[in-house]
C-alpha cells in the first residue's frame, strides 16, 4: 500500500517565506502520519491572484496594475533557487515525495508550474502550465513541449496537470501513454463540475488521480488588497482508478490522506487501456510534440 496526502491550503499571499513555512508544516504533518506522497495546490509557491485584474483593460494598463505585477513578480520562486533546495532538504529528511504548484520566474517572465521533488533525487521534473486560462495570460508565460514528462519515482509513475489543462484530451493522452499511474492535479477549481472532471480522468485512465485545491481565505492576503482578492474554497479529493472517491471532497483546510493499492490499476486496464488495446492504434495515430 502506498499513503498518499492531499494539502487544502492556500498562499499567503505576496510572502513566499511565510508559505514555505507553511509547506514545511504541512510536510511535517503528512510524514508524521505516513505519508509518503504530498501533493499541493496550484501555484503555492508565488500564489494565486484570484480576483485582481492588474489595471488592465484591453488596449490600457494602468501604473498601478504595473506596480502591482512587480509586486507578484517579487513572490515568484527560481527554479533552481533556495526555495527549491528548502523543498529538496524536506523531502530528504522526510522521505517524502512532494509535488507542489508554484510561479516560477524566468527571466522577466512568470510561469505557472508544478514541480515533482523525491527524497533522493530532488527536483525530478518541472512541468510548466502549457496553456493559461482566460486572464491568467496577462500574467503567465506559455509552457512548452519540454516539459511534459511523467517521471518513474520509488512510490510510481507521476505526472501532472494543473487546472484546466485536464480538459486538454490531447495533452491527457499524452500522460496516458507514457503510462502515468499517479495523476496529480494542482487547482484552483473548486466548482462541482472539477469533481466530475477527476472522476472522469481517473476513470479513463485508470490511475489515481490526486487532485489538491487550495483554500484562499481574506486573511491570505495583505491588508491593502482584502476585500479585493477572492477566496478560493478548496474541495480537494483523491479518486481510484474505478472513478471512486477515496477522500474528499474536503470542506476545511487540511491534508486528506489515502492508502493505495497500486494494483488496482492493472485491474482497471483489463477492459480499459486507452493507450493500449482501447486506443486502436491501427486507425488513429498519435504523436506528441516534445520540441
């Protein structure tokens, strides 16, 4: 069996200390009872700006907007950078498997990504958020093919999607074919229809999906900006890969613990293998761009 966590939290908003802080607690926490797999929301390190618009409208930027995005942009981690190797020491020390959203900065330009650390081998894959949604363009970089890789690791095979790239058929079957057993989804939805959404992936790709959303309160952010920033409201969960839910989803901040039995995947696939025997590979062809 493998014990696997999910963290509901959320940033502190424009302190990146404060969240490492608050990732060691919730890493401490996850050992302590046995976890050996941390998964954590979208963007947790560098935060999630629910609700600002940056003083722009299409054709205007305002200088407040601007002052305001170099504010985030001071937030933003580097990749590699101490915040990295804080999280490499932890999941060293832990022996844990932390995979964390985070705003990375590179250059003068913000991505959103998500980060897979194991105990042994540190950072083993950053994945950068191929398409951001709606508004989230004006401040996010777009991901490349490079970095779309599912990793092996000690506890399986893990792969990631954050957000609304799960409702990208093609970048899912990507992750299918190179036979993601752990699918972790860093978000910030915590409508009921990314409920369904989990279900359906663990489903079709008969792995365990293990989706954490963070849960922004007022208090998250600086006084200047609350009653302007939104909440976000969680609702992270974790689901077999018969579509049924083994936790969540969660109504508090906290961490939602699972214990897994990976064999449960090949006995998924005996009727469903959509990189397998259900892809029919002898009418439809797939090839992925890695360039």
């Amino acid at each position: 069996m493998l014990k696997v966590a999910v963290a509901q939290a959320g940033s502190v908003m424009f302190d990146t200390p404060r969240t490492i802080e608050k990732v060691e607690m919730l890493s401490r926490k996850a050992a302590a009872q046995g976890g050996q797999l941390l998964v954590l929301p979208e963007a947790m390190l560098g935060g999630y700006p629910k609700g600002l618009s940056f003083g722009a409208t299409v054709g205007n930027r305002t200088d407040e907007g601007r002052e305001l995005f170099r504010r985030y942009m001071e937030a933003a981690i580097r990749c590699p950078g101490p915040e990295t190797a804080k999280l490499e020491s932890l999941a060293h020390e832990l022996n844990l498997h932390i995979v964390t959203g985070a705003v990375e900065r590179d250059g003068n330009t913000l991505y959103c990504i998500s980060l897979v650390i194991t105990p042994n081998g540190g950072v083993v894959a950053k994945h950068r958020k191929l398409m951001p949604t709606g508004s989230e363009r004006l401040i996010w970089g777009f991901g490349g093919g490079d970095t779309m890789q599912v990793v092996q690791t000690e506890v399986g095979r893990i792969g990631t999607a954050i957000c609304w790239e799960n409702y990208m058929p093609l970048y899912r079957q990507h992750l299918y074919n190179q036979g993601v057993e752990l699918w972790c989804a860093p978000t910030v939805d915590a409508r009921e229809m990314w409920q369904t959404s989990m279900r359906h992936i663990a489903y079709e790709g008969r792995c365990f999906v293990l989706s954490a959303c963070q849960q922004l309160a007022t208090s998250d952010w600086p006084v200047d900006l609350q009653g302007i920033g939104g909440e976000i409201h969680g609702r992270s969960l974790i689901v077999s890969p018969r579509g049924e839910l083994l936790g969540g989803p969660m109504a508090e901040p906290d961490l939602l613990f699972a214990d897994l039995d990976l064999d449960e995947i090949q006995r998924g696939k005996f009727d469903l293998d959509v990189a397998g025997h259900y892809s029919r590979p002898d009418i439809f062809r797939f090839e992925p761009r890695c360039d």
